[in-house]
C-alpha cells in the first residue's frame, strides 16, 4: 500500500486505495489441490465496517479462500493479515479477532441452545455473562428456543445457531460460510436480518454465497469468483452497472431464432432450452426489441411468452462466465 | 474454565443419550445378573455333602440318622483328605469323632470342620443338619443331652466365590467398552460433522479438550462401578476385602488408558461406519483372554502369554486383587506399571493419528 491518507467518507467503500484502515488485506493468495489451482492468484481489501461477499458457483474456491483467511488451510502463495496481524504461519494469533461460521451446522446433539453457547464461550476462554448470553440469544431469534437441544432445532435455526457460535469471542470480522445455503425464502430473510444487526453493531463481515439476491442484498462489495480467480470485484451496484442498458430477453419462437441472424453487435441469443425457451442477452433493450420482431416479423416467426428483465448479478456472471451462476 | 466446561457437556452428553446409557449402566448389570444366576447361584441347589471320620460306631449312628435323606451325600474317610474337600469344594462340612473310645457316662470329644463362606448356602444347610443329628444321638443312645462334645473348626477357604470374581471383571469390561466406544465414536462423528473444526477456531489448547473429554469417561468409569459394587453387594452377597483407594487408582488409570485406545481408534477410523467395527476387533477378544468371567488357567501356553500383557488383564486383576483380594495399592504395583506404559503407548500413537479434518477433504465452494 503506498498512501495512509485516510480519507473518512469514502473508507467503507473504497478500501483498496486504504490499506491504514483494512480489516482484512489479502495479497497473491494462491491453492492448489494436486493440478488444480483452488485458488489462483487472489488480492483483495476489506475495510473495517464492510460487508464483503464472495460471488460463485460451487467449487469455484470461495470456501477455500475462506477457510486459509480463518487459518484452517495453509495457502501455498500469498500473505494474508487480519488488522494487521499476519494468519500466517501461527493462526493462532488471529483467533480472539475472528469468528467463523462454517458450512457444517452440527452441533453436539444432547445439549440445550443455550449450553452450547457457554460451551463455546469456554473455549474461547471466556465465561458468558448472562447480558451477552441473553444478547446473542435475541440477536439469533433463539431465546425462545434457549433450552431446546440442538437435535431439535430447524434448519434456518441451526444456521443461526452457528452465527450465534461465531460470535460468542466477540470478535471483530464475521466470517459466514453460506449462511443462507438450504434455507426456505423466509428463513433466508431472518438470517439476514440478522446479518444486516451485525453490520450495524460495527462487524466486518465476509461471506459467501452462490444466490445472487442475497449478495445483491448484503454485501457492500463483491468479488465474483470463477475457477479460483476473482474474476470482477465491486459493489453490486457498479458491477450491475458495467452492463449498462443490458436487458434478459426471456421468449418461445416457432422456429428457432438463430443469433447473427439478428444482427445487433454485442448480443447473444443462446440455442432453445428444453421447453424450447430462448434468451437473448441484450446490448441495449430497445434495440433489441425492435431487431427481435422484425426479425420474427420478416420471416414468418411466431414469437410466444416475451418476458423481459433489467440485467443483474446472474447477468453479470453470465457475461463474465459465459455460464449461469447455478447449474 | 474450558476444561471443567467441557468436562461438564461431555458428562451431561453420556448421562443425556439413552443409547449410552444402556451401554454404560444396564448392559453390564445384565451381564452380572445372568452370569451370576446361571454359574453363580447353581451350586446352591445341589446335594449336600457330608464328610464323617473317626470313631466308626459314632459316624455309624450319624449315617443312619442322615443317610435317608435324599438331598445328603455321606462320604466316610480320612479327616486330612476330607478338611481338604472343603477347601476344593467337594465337602459342605466334616465332623470327626475322637478316635479314642470315651469310657462310658464321660462326653466324647467332636470337632466340625465348615467353610464360614458357605453358611447363606449349602454349607449352612449341612451345618443345621449334622448338629440337630447329634442331638437326637446324644438323646436316642444315652439319654444324655450333653454327651458330645462340639468344637466347631472354620475352614479358610482361599478360593473365591465365583460372582466375587466375576464382579471385578464385569467393571473391567464395563470400562473397557464404555471408555473405547465413548470415546472413538463421538471423536469420529464429530469429526465428519464438523465439530471438530468448530472447536479448532477456537483458542482451547488441543490436549485440553482431549483431557476433557478423558475425564468424561473417568466420571463414568467411577459410576459404573459404584452401581455394580452396590448391586454386587445388596444382591449376590460379594465381601468387599482390599483398598478402595487401590481400587480407584485402578479405576483413574484403566479410564485414562481405555479412554486413549479410543482415541488411537477414532485416529485409525477413517469413516464413522468402521470405528464400531475397529474398536469391535479390539475389544471382544480382550474381554475373554483378559480373565473377565472366568480364569485362564487351562488355555494354551502361548494364549495365556498373549492374555498377561493384555491392558484389560492388567485392568481386570487389578480391580480383583483390591476389590476382594485383600491387596494394597503397594501390591499392585506390577499391574499399575503396566497400564501406565500402555496409556504411554496409546496416547503417543493416537497423537500420531489424530485429525481435525475428515478424511474426505473438502474442496468445494
């Protein structure tokens, strides 16, 4: 980092001109499991504050990025410090800062919400008192559920559970792996509004997660992550932006519409799906439009089911990727 | 502060699961019950033996007296050959008239032989018989009731009572599983659950954990005996003779050398699927070479070597010798050198093998 100049309104967003300021600097990380590289060449800057999404299918590296921030797996390249302080090689010393929710949501089956949570806190080598304890049961929508056994609990519960776990050392960066990963619509909103409280009280948070909404929704910066690579990084806003009067042209037609037959530069009408569906990734949406039922008009096609959407995140991915963000 | 935590959610977590909870406390009181009824009690039921010495006209009128009865097996002979019945269980009580012919009017001299361990069974039986025969002698023949002379002799017997040692043995066992299965098949669930890694985010030192989890077992260990001491004694009469404070020594360091197999097991078992399996293999031969319901003695040579250096040899005679052996913590010493350098071993080979991870690595998302 060459400039410590900290210049306060704009810290929250632009971290990487910031590093005085950082919660988390990554630098150069790089994975590799036999050939494949996990994780390939990786930089990136959380500011203190900030919400920091990774954005990507599975298997893209977005837990295994995760997992050597939170000192479980050892990079093979690259230097990661969480404020300040270098995870490796002793990870240990970064543990009373962070607080990690992982995929796994088992706990131990014969004890209640409430003496797992002190457990945890032990191991942290600290004792609840009953205001932090009554806290975290309030913040995870627990209390109810205080002297339940975790066996019993629900999915979207569970997942709060884990949250709750991660934050009984009080730390100052969140790390949630697919918090919302399984959950029905309802119980993913109660996950994050929980994260969004956790954002408010001055936790830094990095997360991951393969549904577009919920990075649209929580992060305010997201790296979108393709075969190990961050393949783009922003806020949600910009990178949506990047596409500008981009449009997904979802219609059936009679006859199959092939792509250069329309002749718009820069779009692209993908092959029938199996309900003979077609989409067309549109450049500028009144062009488009316009090109697509002459084009129908011109040569007898019957255009069927037009729908039509303003471009976001799985857009974006799709033009970076040239894939859908889930398969 | 995270040890007795943990020490508290790990007991709490055996006391909770009913499953465990049968392994622990039923299952070795079932044992104990049916071998205790089948082997134990069965001798109780049979004749009862009498051995008669001495002056023949004597053993003569106490044949006749008793000889009628069904149940009673009269044997006559020497008084060496018949006081050492009793030691190996073949005589219930001897009584030996004084070979030298009393003048007549004066008392003859009688001397009983009993086993002070059988007077709750046959023995006691044999005992009420032979001196209410003398009675009626004494009476019938003379009209005198005090024409015998009755000193009673106890014989020590050294041998013990067959549920005296089979009850030190029903704790080995009950520890022996509890604390290998307690341990090996929660640390592999946990492991491909993901609680182990849970744990690892956290600043608790590693052996802490494990110590923690040991003294779970340890608490356990202690219960099971408690419960199979206290039905031992309330139900099936077994005298407790030795040290309690040798015994729970046994118990402290049999727990800690169990619990640390357990632990080499879970690190060996790659998936949950073959930890039963693995630890199976290991402990079901050991419950019968280690001398737990019966003793050794007629195997092979060569088996019975392999059965001396067993852990749970070590664990089972030790329990023995202080639980109604009559020995000392000093006493045992062998035995608690023994399981101190199989702890040793187990705890230096299961850190070797220990995992946070699953064996599958996961490297998606």
């Amino acid at each position: 980092m060459t400039s410590n100049t900290v210049d306060s309104a704009s810290t929250r967003n632009q971290a990487d001109s910031h590093g005085g300021s950082s919660m988390v600097s990554v630098r150069s990380l790089g994975k590799n499991y036999g050939s494949l590289r996990a994780v390939d060449d990786v930089s990136f800057e959380v500011a203190r504050g900030e919400i920091f999404g990774f954005l990507g299918p599975n298997g893209a590296g977005k837990t295994t990025c995760l997992e050597m921030m939170e000192g479980l797996r050892k990079p093979d390249a690259g230097t990661i410090t969480i404020s300040g302080i270098p995870v490796w090689p002793d990870p240990a010393k970064v543990k009373r800062l962070i607080g990690v929710q992982t995929q796994s949501t088992a706990f131990y089956e014969e004890l209640t919400v409430q003496e797992v949570l002190r457990l945890f806190g032990a191991l942290h080598g600290r004792r609840l008192s009953k205001r932090v304890l009554e806290d975290l049961l309030d913040l995870s929508g627990l209390a109810e559920k205080r002297k339940a056994y975790t066996l019993a609990l629900s999915g979207g519960q569970k997942q709060r559970l884990a949250i709750a776990i991660a934050l009984v050392n009080e730390p100052e960066l969140v790390f949630l792996d697919e918090p919302t990963t399984g959950l029905d619509p309802q119980a993913r909103r109660r996950t994050w509004e929980v994260v969004k409280e956790l954002r408010d009280r001055g936790k830094t948070i990095i997360l991951t997660s393969h549904y577009m909404e919920e990075a649209e929704y929580l992060c305010d910066r997201l790296a979108i992550i393709d075969y190990g690579k961050i393949i783009a990084m922003d806020t949600p806003v910009r990178l949506v932006g990047q596409l500008g009067r981009k449009a997904r042209i979802n219609f059936t037609a009679s006859r199959p519409i092939e792509g250069v037959s329309l002749g718009l530069a820069g779009s692209d009408v993908g092959a029938p799906n199996s309900e003979g569906e077609q989409t067309l990734l549109a450049e500028n949406l009144d062009d488009a439009i316009a090109v697509l039922l002459r084009t129908a008009n011109d040569e007898d096609i019957e255009i069927k089911n037009l729908q039509v959407r303003t471009a976001n995140l799985e857009d974006v991915f799709l033009t970076l990727t040239g894939k859908e963000l889930r398969d | 502060m995270a040890f007795i935590e943990l020490l508290k959610a790990n007991t709490r977590m055996h006391l909770r699961n009913r499953n465990s909870l049968f392994w622990h406390f039923a299952f070795p009181l079932v044992f104990m019950v049916l071998f205790g009824f089948i082997i134990g009690q069965g001798g109780g039921q049979g004749p009862v033996n009498i051995g008669l010495s001495g002056d023949p006209t004597w053993t003569q009128h106490v044949e006749t007296a008793l000889g009628g009865i069904e149940e009673v097996d009269i044997t006559k002979g020497e008084q060496d050959v018949l006081v050492n019945g009793i030691r190996d269980g073949d005589q219930h009580v001897v009584v030996v008239f004084d070979s030298q012919a009393a003048e007549p009017g004066q008392p003859v001299q009688v001397e009983i032989f009993f086993d002070p361990g059988e007077e709750m069974g046959a023995g006691g039986v044999a005992r009420t018989m032979v001196m209410g025969a003398l009675d009626g002698i004494a009476k019938q023949v003379q009209g005198l009731p005090e024409l015998f002379v009755i000193e009673q002799t106890s014989v020590a017997v050294e041998e013990l009572s067959f549920i005296s040692f089979l009850m030190p043995g029903i704790i080995g066992m009950s520890v022996m599983f509890s604390c290998l299965f307690g341990v090996a098949s929660p640390l592999v669930t946990e492991r491909e659950k993901g609680i182990l890694r849970q744990v690892k985010l956290t600043t608790v030192p590693t052996p802490v954990f494990l110590a923690a989890k040991s003294a779970g077992m340890t608490v356990i260990a202690f219960l099971q005996a408690f419960i199979i001491i206290a039905v031992g004694i309330m139900f099936f009469d077994v005298e407790i003779s030795g040290s309690l404070l040798g015994a729970s020594v046994v118990l402290f360091l049999g727990s800690l050398m169990m619990v640390a197999l357990g632990m080499l097991v879970a690190g060996i078992a790659g998936r949950v699927e073959s930890v039963d399996s693995i630890a199976n293999m290991i402990a079901m031969p050991m419950m019968f070479l280690a001398g737990t319901f019966f003793p050794i003695d007629s195997a092979p040579s060569w088996l019975r070597g392999i059965a001396e250096v067993l852990p749970l040899t070590h664990l089972n005679s030790g329990l023995r010798d202080t639980l109604v052996g009559g020995q000392t913590l000093g006493d045992i010493t062998p035995a608690l050198i023994a399981m101190a350098v199989w702890t040793a071993v187990f705890i230096g080979a299961a850190s070797v093998r220990f995992r946070w991870e699953p064996q599958k690595k996961s490297n998606g998302g």
